[in-house]
C-alpha cells in the first residue's frame, strides 16, 4: 500500500525522476529519504492520525499541489525513516516540510511562514 497522500510535480521532466526516486523510496528499495528530500521541490514528512500534521498538510494543499507527502509511520521501515529525516531536520517531531532540500519546520513554524508570505516566496 503506498502512503503518498498527494504528488503532482510540475515540470515533465522532473515528474520522471522524482517518480522513479518516490517508487524506490515507498517500496523499501535503494532510495532513502534524503535522496527523496534533494530531488523533489517539496516534500512533507507526516503521521497518519497526528492533528498537526492535518493542519500542516492544510495549509501546503492551500498552497500547492505541487508536493509528495510520506506518512512515515505507514511505510516499510519507518524507523529507519524517521531517523533519517530527524538527523536530516534536527526535529524528532512530525509534520515536517522540506523545501528545495532546505528543512522549514513543523506545522506552527510553516503557519507562521503562512501568515507572513514567506513560505510562498520559498515555495517560488
């Protein structure tokens, strides 16, 4: 079962890439999160059933539909996962978005980005 609750990259050519690096990722293979995390534009890291994580996912659907959101918590080897993404992020709580490869935060730093406009222009 596959845990992307949203993906639509843009550009056609990265649609391939990213694709192909989300499908060995999901499917417990060669790709790990932080490849996921440095080839896509966007990418939220989620737990299925977390109500900051719906909110989270809220505000980026208002945004864009340009994304790939995980719940890692539903994915094969999520442990592994997880610690990948914290050691990436410096964050052991969830949601949490990346942009460009760039960690942004959770959901109360991204509403705050929100408010502010800031997260648009990163997004852009």
């Amino acid at each position: 079962m596959t845990s992307v609750t949203s993906y639509c990259p843009r550009e056609r050519e990265d649609n391939e890439i990213n694709r192909f690096f989300f499908f060995l990722f999901v499917m417990n293979s060669q790709a790990t999160a932080t490849q996921l995390i440095e080839r896509s534009n966007i990418v939220l890291f989620t737990n299925r059933g977390c109500a900051f994580s719906k909110r989270l996912r809220g505000v980026m659907s208002s945004i864009t539909s340009d994304m790939i959101t995980v719940e890692v918590n539903t994915i094969p080897d999520s442990v592994k996962v997880q610690q990948e993404v914290s050691e990436r992020s410096g964050s052991l709580r969830y949601p949490q978005l990346f942009v460009k490869g760039r960690y942004v935060g959770g959901a109360l730093d991204v509403e705050a980005l929100s408010r502010t406009g800031e997260l648009e222009r990163l997004i852009r």
